[in-house]
C-alpha cells in the first residue's frame, strides 16, 4: 500500500505526537508513505526519510513577532492564509506525483478542510479525512461558554474566534462532502458530525487513538504519593470543564494536605481561561503550566489519578496515555476515548455535573487506597486492549483498502 499523508507530525505531543506514532507504525506495516509537510522556516524537518519514507516539504517565511504576528487574532489568521497556501502549493506537487505513480490515498489527520484536493475529482486519490475536532462541535461551546469566556478575554478577540469558528463550520460540511471516508475519533464524535454535517453513516468510521505502549508505561512508576496527585492536563480553553476543576479544588478543601491538583497546559491562540486559575484554591491545588511532552510519562507514573471533566471530547489522547502508565481515570460522559474504558480504574459521570465529578474523584481516592496495585494492572490492561498502536493502524489500514481505487491513473492531458 501507498499513501500520501497530510497532516501535523511532530515529537512535541498531542495531535502532532500522536500523528508522529501512527506515522512509525504505518512504515512498521510496510505501507508507502509520503508526507506532505508544510512548516514554517524556523522549524527543522520533525522526522528524517528511513525506507518507506520520502518527504516532501514546503517551508513558508511566517514567524512569530511579525508584524501579522504581534497580536492572537493577527497571528491566528496569517497562520491560516499561510497553510492554506501551502496546502494548495503541496496538494499541486501531490496530483503531480499520483500522476507519476498512482497513490491507494490520501490521508489527512486533523484538518477538515481539503482545499485543492477537495475540487479536482477524478485527478486525486480516493480521500481519507481523520478530523481530531470539528468547527460545528467548537463553535457550540464556544457559544455556551461566553459569559464564563469574556471574564479572562477580550470581547473584540473573543467574537472575532466566535466569527472564524461560525465560517469554518459553514464551510467543513462542503469540504467533507468531497472526501471518500471520515474518520473519527469516538462512536460519539462521529455521531457529532453526522449530526452536525450530513455526512452519510455509510462514510463514517471510528479509528481511536493509539498510545506508544512502550513510553507510556508503568515502569520506573515512583514510590506512593504523599499527598496523592491528582493532574489535569489539557489547554486551558473552551469546553475542557476548567470551571470544573477550579470549584474542585474548593469542594476538596478539607483533603488539603492530603491531596494535590495539578493543572498542566497552556492557552490557544483563540481561548485564553488561563486568568481563571487563579481562583484555584491554593491548598489544594496549582497551575503548573506546560510541562514538556518528555516529561509526561514519569509524570503520569507518580500520579494518583488524570481528571477529564470535558464537556466536549471527540477522543482525548491523555487518557489512553495516562491508563497506558496505569495511572486510574475520572471521565466525563462526553470522552469519547471513555467509550472503550471500563473497570474498577475508572469512574465516569455526567458532563457538566460538578456534583458527580467531586462525587466520582472522591469515589476513586477510596479505591485507590483499598488496592492501588489492582486499579494501575486493570489500567495498563485496559490500555492494551483499546490503544495499542499496532492494532490501531491495522485497521486504518484496513479501512483505507476497503475503498479500492476510485479511478485509473488521472492525466492532466484529459
């Protein structure tokens, strides 16, 4: 098999991290792969050709501290004319090649939009779009939160994010209207899109997240806790449950001594809440910031329990990362990872439910400290059973060869 990939990859963590995995994994399986990859021209190459692997790279000159970059919006919005540029100049350079040497498809993780791809027709590959959000499910909490929002933003930045994220959802259902197969991250993330986009049931597919089993293990794991920690990692942005893990760390007030909150991740571009911990009880709980993707591992070993209060979460990587450590898990219902997490090192409760949340944590502590060594093996097995990486891709792969070839190969000569 061969594919074009579009997409972030990286050694930074989170989507591109993930991407960087499924990357290795794929070669592992003997798939082709060529990565398109458009980056800025300070940023080195996140990953060297090796066999299977032949990049192909468009470097723009955008830079921080521009004049089109001083400010969020500024920067948010050349960032974009900036990619979108180069994913027309890349996706030029890709029809060039499946022209040359016809790909099985093209796999995009993370943006939805298709640009160029999505309008040639029968001159591209069959299409694979793997979107980690979408505008439409950003857009409603963005929304629903804004009285919470504009305590810590700028109302003219907050509605200039409310109007990109209106237009974007407009537009996604058009771009993913053009693509072969949608692929989500969660049985719940696909029904969002269904819902939200029209796009058929018959089009969609639920590929999880994998986890590096290896890195993201219980070894090593530090001695008990005292206190015992609890960790929020996420950005500390719209529709994370922040609010959430702030009256937490008051209603856990007389556990002061006993236990620890730690908040880890920074602000986007486009939602700031990060003034908003500063009303964390200081007792109980701290704001760490960001905390480099190398030290997340250890981290997560010596760590009691990972709180994810989202109310929205098409997948949540930090959580098959975290059982993957055998740290136990406190989700909410709207987790789309928490669908395929099940045993006594998890507890689950309603989104929005600040009662079921104190409720489901304090729950977890006295298990915790029943049979801690039984709750961290029921963990790891839960994570090699839902978030292997190998399984993961075998059925990407699976998936991509079920769409066969949409066409012989195109000529541009008609």
């Amino acid at each position: 098999m061969r594919i074009a990939w579009t997409g972030p990859v990286g050694n930074i963590g989170g989507v591109p991290g993930m991407g960087m995995l499924m990357l290795r994994e794929l070669l592992r399986q003997n798939v082709q792969v060529d990565l398109y990859l458009a980056t800025d021209a300070t940023v080195p190459p996140p990953i060297e050709p090796m066999p299977g692997l032949r990049i192909v790279m468009r470097r723009s000159r955008w830079q921080w501290g521009r004049w089109y970059s001083r400010t969020k919006p500024r920067a948010l919005f050349s960032s974009l004319a900036v990619r979108s540029l180069s994913s027309m100049v890349l996706s030029v350079r890709l029809l060039i090649e499946h022209r040359r040497d016809p790909y099985d498809a093209v796999y995009q993780l993370s943006q939805t939009e298709l640009f160029l791809l999505g309008r040639v027709g029968r001159l591209a590959p069959p299409i694979v779009v793997h979107p980690c959000t979408h505008a439409a499910g950003e857009l409603r909490w963005h929304r629903a939160e804004q009285a919470y929002a504009l305590r810590s933003e700028r109302r003219s930045v907050h509605l200039v994010m409310r109007t990109l994220l209106t237009v974007r959802s407009r537009l996604q259902p058009q771009e993913l209207a053009h693509a072969d197969l949608v692929v989500g991250l969660s049985d719940r993330f696909v029904e969002l899109v269904h819902q939200d986009y029209r796009v058929p049931r018959e089009r969609l597919r639920v590929v999880r997240t994998p986890v590096d089993l290896e890195r993201f293990s219980p070894n090593g794991r530090a001695g008990e806790a005292d206190p015992r920690t609890l960790l929020f990692i996420s950005r500390i942005s719209v529709r994370k449950g922040v609010e959430q893990i702030v009256e937490l760390s008051h209603r856990l007030a007389d556990l002061s001594g006993s236990v620890r909150l730690l908040v880890i991740g920074g602000a986007t571009m486009w939602s700031d809440y990060s003034a908003h911990l500063a009303d964390l009880h200081p007792e109980v709980a701290e704001y760490v910031g960001h905390v480099p993707s190398e030290e997340l591992p250890a981290l997560m070993r010596s760590a009691t329990m990972l709180l994810v209060p989202s109310h929205y979460e098409p997948g949540s990587i930090a959580t098959g990362e975290a059982l993957a450590c055998g740290l136990p898990v406190v989700l909410s219902d709207e987790v789309g990872n928490g669908e395929v997490v099940t045993g006594p090192h998890v507890r689950i409760h309603r989104a929005g439910d600040l009662d079921g949340l104190e409720q489901a944590v304090r729950s977890l502590l006295r298990s915790v400290e029943g049979d801690e060594a039984a709750l961290r093996t029921a963990a790891r097995a839960n994570a090699e059973a839902e978030f292997a990486a190998s399984a993961v891709i075998a059925r990407l792969i699976e998936l991509i060869a079920s769409l066969g070839p949409r066409h012989a190969a195109p000529s541009f000569a008609g």
